[in-house]
C-alpha cells in the first residue's frame, strides 16, 4: 500500500517591536540576563498587563499579509500550565478568537502553485529562557525573552511533503520580512516550528492520527525530520501497528526523533479570558489603516517583474525571495538600467561574487547606481562584457564607481580600427596552423584566432570588430 503524508504546520514569530507585549521592557534579542524584566513580566502579584498597540497592528500586518481575515472582536486568554521559564504560571495568549483566520499563502512546487490554508493566526507573550549548559547543578533562568510579542501562524493539513513543509516555512519568512514585522530569524529563535504530521493510504479522504515534533531549528531539519517521521510511521503501520497521538522531539544529531510523553505535556490548558485585559474591538478604519500602511509583498513584486520588466519568472523568484536583492535590482532600474541587463548582472555575476566571498549584497561595496553606470558602459561599447566583469569585481571591494575604475585601469575598449590590425597581423603569424585550416575552408577556425586576439589586448578589443578585421585579413581584403 502507498501511503500519503499529511502535515500542518504551527510557526511562532517573534514580532520587533521596542517593548514587550504587556510591559515596557526592551523586547530587544539577547542582553546580559534578567536585565530586560519588570514586575509585569517576571509575574508578580497585583501588576496589570497593558497590551502593546503596535504589535496589535504588527499582527494584523501580518494577518493581511497571509490574506487572513481581522476578527472585529477579539480577546485575550491564559492558557495555563506550569514552568519554570514563566513565573506566572501562564501564558496570555488567544483562544476562541484569535486576531487572524481563514488565510492561505501560495507555493511553487514542481506541480505548480499549491494553496495553503492558514487556520489562524493569533498573539501570544514568549516565555523565558532555562540554561542547563554548563552549570554546576540545577538551572538557570533568564527572563529577558519573557514577553516578547509573539505571533502563532497555524496552517491547515494542506502540506503533503516534506519539501512542501520547507517551501511554505520559506514563503511565510519572505512574507514576513517584507511585512518588516518580524527579523524572522531561526538561528536566534524569533521564527520557530512544530509540525503535525499523520499518513493515510493514497486515495483515503480521511485523516490518520497525528504525532507532533518539536525541536526543529532550521528550515532542512524540518524538511528531515518530516522524511524520518515519515518513514517510521510507514513501518510501523506496515507492521500492524497503530500510532499514538504524542509529541516527539528532533534529534539533529541522530537524525531521528524520539517520544516525549509526560504529564507536562497534557493538554488541558483550562483556557478562560484574561480578567485583566479588556477586549480588543477593531473597527474597519483600523483594518483599513493597517491595509494601507502595508508594503508591496513577495507575489505582488514576482508578477510585477514578470508583467512590467518581462524578468523570465525564474529570474523574478530569484530575486523576489531575497529582500535585500530584489531592493538593489529596483533601485538599479530605477536609475535607469535595463531590467533584463540588470537582473542577468545581479543573477549570474553579482550572486556569484557573492557566494564565493560568503557575503550578502550589504557587505559588498557596490551601489544599485554603480550597477546601472556598468551597463551603460557596456550599452555605449566604452567597454566590453568582459571586462565589464572585472570592473564588478573592483566595484565590489573598492567602492569606486565604474567610469573611474575604466579610467584608471585604462580599460576602454579598442574600437579604433587601425589600432586592431596591427594585433590582429601579430596573431595570425603566430598561428599559421588555424590559419591554414581557415584557407582551406574550415572558417570555424576564426573563433579561435579572434580568442587570441582578444588574449592579445587583454579583453579590450571590441569583440565584433575583431572578428571582422581577421576575416579581412585572412580573407586578404585589407
Ligand atoms: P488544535 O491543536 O487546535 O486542537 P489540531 O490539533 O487539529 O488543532 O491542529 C493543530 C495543527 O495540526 C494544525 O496545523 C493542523 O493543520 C494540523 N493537523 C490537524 N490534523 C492533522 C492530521 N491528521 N495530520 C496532520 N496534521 C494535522
Ligand atoms: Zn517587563
Ligand atoms: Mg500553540
């Protein structure tokens, strides 16, 4: 029997706001610990929470971003469990109505575009942080991270591989970063996933039960720890066997995951609203406001690559999927290169360069203006492709602006005529073999004499006129 993977996906997002959710402490990444706490989020006795505004309109960014609708009345609850990392012995977070639902974002699979559901979207207050590495005995405990704003994106059971799983995280991070709600970095936690996944036999309409994982840091142990996950409940179904509805943790390690239960892990949060919040009312005005604060997202971005530049659709989601790439490529074209010119540059030379140096574009020294000078140089034939190439490369660790380093370097292209034949005569006694092979009608053989060439003047020479200079002079028409 062939088996089907079902999987939905519950992503926590750190929002970046300056103050926690309930409290004016810095919301801020790291700091020695327990210096960014206050009575209000270390849970003491008789303080009041007050919700932060600004992460009320980050999540209704976000909401929108995710096509979710914003609920007009919405509230906070306590989902109560116990600890050590939340003193209060709950979190404040949504239930019954949280403030996003019934979205979807779009994925690009090999099959196409595949919808997937978003079931809600809600506000929730992070906890804090339990160190157990290197400490003598027991824990510590810092409390900077308690409060933080967080955002929980719950998908529908729409997913059904593993790649899929990687492609929506990948697809919520881009919306994410250019809604500029959210850093949305894994490695320092401020986006986080667990999944839920289940098998059914190709074909069945109904779902089978779910296990859940956690622990997963990156966007490929989530993809690995779905296969393993996978694989096992494959086994153990064929054996017979039934799945038990737990959670399990990634071991990154190991490469496997491993059952988790106790009691801590039972879910009976007894939920019930927060007596000390009030609840939110959000008028369509608000919405509106928020709507029309948003900036342009990742799909509206492709289609306008593809629709007004004529960018192949893989060039666009090339540079689409990376903020800071598709923001140099505009601001290029936007002081007057070619798109088309542009986005090859970017793509091939510029990404390049990149890779191998292990940078991104904000630590190279170019600016989109020196791009959109280089291809103009190359537009005028001031200089060649080639050398064009090169002068990326300086323009990158230097700074300087590409008329300069042309200048400097003497690099403008030969285009003078009489300043070619003299190297063009050169390269033909060197190379009496091609040229004889030429005379007797192999004229392919022309492409390597113009190769020489252009070895000869160090790329300068204009690559059209030099072809037809030894065509005359083999031809002898000259
Ligand atoms: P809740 O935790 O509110 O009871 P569920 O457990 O039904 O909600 O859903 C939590 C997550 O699990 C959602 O992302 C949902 O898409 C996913 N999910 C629900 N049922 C299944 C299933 N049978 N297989 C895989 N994922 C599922
Ligand atoms: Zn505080
Ligand atoms: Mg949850």
């Amino acid at each position: 029997m062939r088996y089907e993977m079902v999987v939905g996906l519950e992503v926590h997002i750190e929002l970046s706001t300056e103050s926690k959710m309930f409290c004016d402490c810095s919301a801020k990444f790291g700091g020695e610990a327990n210096t960014h706490v206050c009575p209000v989020c270390l849970g003491m006795p008789g303080v009041l929470p007050v919700p932060n505004k600004k992460a009320i309109d980050y999540a209704m960014r976000a909401s929108l971003a995710l096509n979710c609708q914003i609920a007009p009345f919405t509230k906070f609850d306590r989902k109560n469990y116990h600890y050590p990392d939340m003193p209060k012995d709950y979190q404040i977070s949504q239930y019954d109505k949280p403030i996003g639902s019934n979205g979807y974002v779009v994925i690009r699979t090999d099959k196409g575009d595949r919808r997937i559901g978003i079931r809600r979207l809600h506000m929730e207050e992070d906890t804090g942080k339990s160190l157990h590495e290197g400490v003598a005995a027991g824990s510590l405990l810092d409390f900077n991270r308690a409060g933080v704003p967080l955002i929980e994106i719950v998908s529908e059971p729409d997913i059904r591989t593993a790649e899929e799983a990687r492609l929506y995280l990948q697809k919520i991070r881009t919306i994410m970063l250019y809604t500029g709600v959210s850093d949305v970095k894994m490695e320092e936690g401020s986006m986080r996933c667990d999944a839920n996944i289940s098998l059914r036999p190709e074909g069945s309409s109904e779902f089978g039960t779910l296990v859940e994982i956690k622990n997963m840091n990156s966007f490929r142990s989530v993809q690995r720890a779905l296969e393993y996950e996978a694989a096992r409940q494959q086994s153990v179904l064929e054996s017979g066997g039934r799945i038990v509805r737990e959670t399990r943790h990634w071991d990154e390690g190991r490469g496997v995951t491993f059952s988790s239960r106790s009691k801590e892990e039972a879910h009976d949060y007894r939920y019930f609203p927060d007596p000390d919040l009030v609840p939110l009312e959000i008028n369509q005005e608000w919405v509106d406001e928020v709507r029309r604060a948003l900036p342009e997202l990742p799909d509206q971005r492709f289609r306008r690559y593809v629709e007004e530049y004529n960018l192949p659709a893989y060039d666009a989601r090339v540079l689409v999927e990376d903020l800071a790439l598709a923001g140099f490529f505009d601001e290029a074209v936007a002081a007057g290169a070619n798109p088309k010119a542009a986005s090859n540059w970017i793509m091939v030379d510029l990404q390049g360069l990149l890779k191998g140096e292990g940078k991104s574009i904000s630590e190279v020294k170019i600016k989109p203006s020196h791009l959109t000078q280089l291809i103009d140089l190359i537009e005028k034939a001031t200089i060649s492709g080639k050398i064009a190439k090169d002068v990326l490369v300086e323009v990158c660790f230097t700074g300087k602006d590409p008329e300069s380093v042309v200048k400097e370097k003497g690099l403008v292209q030969i285009t003078d005529e009489s300043a070619l034949i003299k190297a063009a005569e050169e390269v033909l006694a060197a190379n009496p073999g091609p040229v004889e092979d030429y005379r007797k009608g192999k004229k392919n053989a022309i492409g390597f004499l113009v190769g020489q060439l252009m070895k000869a003047t160090r790329g300068k020479a204009n690559p059209g006129l030099a072809n037809d200079i030894l065509r005359k002079l083999l031809d002898g028409s000259v």
